[in-house]
C-alpha cells in the first residue's frame, strides 16, 4: 500500500500584501520579521510603549528613590538561534544580531535546593552536569541522569523540527509523507506515556526527578499528569542551555523591534486594536484607538489589512471581536505571585550564589493538587511552596544593583483565577507575600524577610494586564489542548484572520512563542526551510 503524500498546510487566501500584527510581543515580532522578509508590507500595532510583551526589563523605584532594573516576566532564555532566524530573514547577520543581544551564558542553569539540605548544581556543560550529580547522589544515580540526557535529546530531535517548528491541520497530518515515520519514532521513543514514569525509568531518585520533570509547569500541567513529550522542555534547558542578554530579558524585543523597522516595518507604540472592520468573511481593516501626551488621538482609525495576524492573546482578542470573554472551555495554566525585591548584598551573598535558584518544598504532588485542581474553583495557593528565586546580577554583574542592593525577584506558583475565584488577591497578596518571605528566611535565605518589596505581581495584576484567568502562561498543554487539538493559528471567524503567541500553537514559552510567529507567517505565505534549530550551537554560547 502507498504511503500517501503529505499535503501542503492550509494558507490564507486572496490577497495578503499589507499584513497587520496586533501585539509587539516576541510572537508578533517574530510573524512580522518572517513576513517582512518574504515582501509583506507589515505594521505593528502596540498598546504600550514598548516592544517585548511579557518579555521585559522595567525599572522599579524604592522609597528612598534608588531604581532597580527587574525581569518582570520571563527570565529563562534558551534556543536563541530562532531569534537570530527572526532577524535573518530580514538580512540581518547573525553575527550582527548575536552582538546586539549581548548574550551571557548562565552556569549553572539552575541552582536546585532541597528540603533535606540537599543542593545540585545543574551545570550547563553535559560532563561537568553529570560530574555533579555523581558527588551528590551518586554513581548510579548518574548514569542513569547520562541515559536520560540522551533520551530528552533524542526526544528533542524527533520533536522539533517535525512536531513544533511546523504547521499542522488535522491528526491525520501526522501519517502522511515524513510524518509518518516520525509519528512512529515518537511512539517507540515513549513519548506519549507519562512524564513521571518516563524519568522513573532512569531515576530513581524523586529529587531528581523533581529537576528533569519540574518543567512541564512551564507547559501549565503539574509532571504527575504531563505526558512525555514535554521532557522537550527540560533538554531545552538543561541540554541546550541557558543564555541571558548583559541588559536584561527585555533586550530581546529591542533587537527585534529594531530590526524589523531597520527593514521598513512599522510599529505604532500606544495603539490599541479595538474592533475590525469587515467585507464578507474577511477583515479589510483594524479600527485602533492611539494615545498621545494630550489624550487620546486617531480614536477609531481604520488601518488598511489584507490579512491580520493577532498575537495579543485569546483574552484581548475576544475584546476586540466585542466579546466578553475568550472560550470558557479552554483551561488555563496555573498563575503565580512575583515579588520583586531590593535585598542587602551582604545578606544575599550568604544565599547561592547563582541566577536561577529553585528552592523545592518538603510537599511535590499535594503542592500540584492545590495549584493545578482537577476542578476549578477548588484551587489554593501551596501550603509547602516550591519557589524559583531570579538574581540577573550573577551573570551580568554591576546592572542589578544599586546603594548596596541586589534587584532580586521571587516567583511563587499559585492557581489561576478561574481554578480559585474565590480568592481576593488584592487583600490577601500583602500578606501572602511576608508569610513566604518568612518561610524563605528560615530555608536559609537569612535577610530576605527585611528586603524591601518594591512590587508584587498576583493573578489579579495579570488579569488588569488583559492575561485571560490571571495568568501570564496562558493555555495549558492538556491532552485536549496539545499538538493539533490545542487551538489553531487559522482562526474561522475570519477567513484572513491569524493566531500567533502563547495561546495558539505550538504554546507556551519563549521558544513556542517566537516559532508561533513563523508558523503565523507560512500560514500567510510558505516559509523557506530553515537549518535544524536542533543542537548544541543554539546554547548562544
């Protein structure tokens, strides 16, 4: 019998030279650069003031008027090559582009601390990683963290360039042409058993496990129910490694943001998409209302559109459609409690001394239940918190401080506001936030109780901000939103009309959403096959 050919994906129709990207995230500006370098007349339209979306660096002010620069979204970088791919398609040279990020290795990865006092560096070179989980949980333990080094980077290379890096219509897709005999190494790799039990088969050790499983969170699904396939996000970490721009996570948009109106793009800042205007089944226009020193100007200007691409999320786009709320059957990733905060240096140079530290609770699955219910509205925040403490100063020193204070950044995961309604954030966050400071002190964190707390961001916060179910990790990779039953970035309501960013495919996190971007653009207009984004040369190193 014939293996039947792949079909090409589904594309936009008609005409689609003037291209508007609503949202100047790293998913718009990834459409936008793909696009502009295939001929497209794009603009940009953005309801703030700068590039970046989740992805930036602000400053925050303390009461005795010293400024700290703070990550106040994303903090982990890794595959930057596809940020390099999003600037070569407008003729940037990687060299040049790679200068301009200013990218830093981060090493170790991560710091993970233990409730037995336990605590592994996770070092971003393979034999230095593997070195320093022999010293602190044995030979043993170690080969079987080699084995599983190899699996996550074979799994990686089965996934990547066949499962995310391409556009998709339907499960069939996946037995056709070369699909085919990927769908099948995929199954006989393991990939779609369960995340926990997959790692159990070469550890072992549930500390451990913790490191290499801990991750699917990222994906919005506790490890416990996360299938294997989302050990993808572990390697792109662990096994590919880190990077960190010298100016901070929001240096990424800029460079972005600059090349594509260095390639006769455009961007208009403070311009917020409110409606659009219509023919048929097809939108001709993004009717925007833009803000000025003065007020309000351009209040309903129509900017022309053969096609739009919106990449501002399911809870703005419902806006602009006029509707009240994005799906209701979509379920969404558990939220978190950021507190940023001006810390003494002598105190935190007591504290590890390293950029990303996760500081896992005695508790692992109970913490799971009560972030990540079942049910919504049964959700509570973690009585046993596990927390990822961010310090930029240790990799890109002399930029994070100020006055003799580090600029540190304390994340807590808490339920989303669609799994705990209930839950009044702006009385109980205040509190929230000294009672886990004070948990915190007492895991060795001595000082961190009396730092300053110049902000803190709830799920309420991120709710104000327009993140559907107050949480800035959008659509959670279920089983009924994953791969190709996850919400496609062709929506029907309009024939023209594209999805790109967090929410749409392939998902959640920095690589997802710059890929999201392309994948928006190949809706548009076929993209030109691109090198394998596999490897370790994506490190940025």
């Amino acid at each position: 019998m014939r293996r039947s050919a792949r079909r090409a994906p589904r594309r936009v129709g008609g005409p689609t030279k003037r291209v508007v990207v609503i949202g100047a995230g790293l998913s718009g500006l990834s459409a936008a650069l793909h696009l502009r370098g295939a001929g497209h007349e794009v603009t940009v339209v953005e309801s703030g003031g700068i590039p970046g979306g989740l992805v930036r660096t602000e400053t925050i002010a303390a009461a005795d008027g010293s400024a700290y620069r703070f990550d106040t979204g994303a903090t982990i970088l890794t595959m930057p090559r596809l940020a390099v791919d999003a600037l070569a398609a407008v003729g940037v040279d990687p060299a040049r582009a790679a200068a301009d990020l200013d990218l830093l290795p981060v090493d170790p990865t991560y710091v993970a601390r233990f409730a037995d006092g336990t605590q592994l560096d996770v070092a971003a070179d393979r034999d230095a990683r593997i070195a320093g989980i022999a010293d602190v949980f044995g030979a043993d333990t170690a080969a079987g963290a080699a084995r599983l080094t190899d699996w996550l980077a074979e799994l990686h290379d089965i996934e990547f360039d066949h499962f995310i890096d391409r556009n998709h219509d339907a499960v069939p897709d996946f037995v056709r042409g070369d699909m085919a005999a990927a769908t099948r190494r995929l199954l006989r790799h393991g990939a779609t058993r369960g995340l926990t039990g997959a790692i159990k088969r070469f550890t072992k050790d549930e500390r451990l496990q913790r490191v290499y499983s801990f991750q699917a969170l990222y994906a919005g699904v506790p490890p416990a129910r996360a299938a294997a396939i989302y050990g993808v996000i572990a390697h792109m970490d662990i096994g590919l490694g880190v990077s960190y721009p010298a100016n901070g996570m929001g240096r990424i948009g800029e460079v972005l943001a600059d090349g594509l109106i260095g390639a006769g793009g455009e961007i208009r800042y403070a311009t917020r998409a409110v409606g659009f205007s219509r023919r048929g089944d097809r939108i001709d226009g993004v009717r925007v209302t833009a803000t000025g020193n003065g007020g309000r100007i351009d209040d309903g200007a129509v900017i022309p559109a053969d096609v739009v691409v919106a990449a501002c999320g399911s809870a703005a786009l419902a806006g602009i459609w006029g509707e009240s709320a994005p799906d209701r059957a979509i379920r969404y990733s558990p939220s978190a409690v950021v507190a940023h905060l001006a810390v003494d240096e002598a105190a935190a140079a007591r504290w590890p001394d390293d950029h990303h530290t996760i500081d896992f609770g005695a508790a692992w699955a109970d913490t799971f239940r009560q972030i990540a219910p079942r049910r919504n509205g049964r959700g509570e925040p973690m009585r046993d918190a596990s927390v990822l403490i961010t310090r930029p100063g240790k990799t890109s020193p002399g930029r994070f401080t100020s006055g003799g204070r580090e600029a540190v950044s304390v994340l807590w995961p808490t339920p989303n506001l669609d799994a705990a309604p209930r839950l009044d954030w702006e009385r109980f966050g205040p509190g929230y936030v000294a009672r886990s400071l004070g948990e915190l002190a007492a895991r060795g964190y001595r000082g961190i109780d009396g730092a300053e707390v110049l902000r803190v961001d709830t799920p309420a916060t991120w709710a104000a901000r327009g993140y559907a179910a107050g949480t800035p990790f959008a659509a959670a990779h279920t089983v009924r939103q994953t791969g190709p039953l996850r919400t496609g970035n062709l929506d029907p309501r309009a024939e023209n009309l594209v999805l790109a960013g967090a929410d749409t495919v392939p998902g959640v996190g920095i690589p997802p959403v710059l890929v999201s971007g392309r994948l928006a653009a190949d809706r548009i207009t076929p993209m030109p096959a691109r090198a394998s984004a596999t490897g370790a040369a994506d490190a940025g190193h």
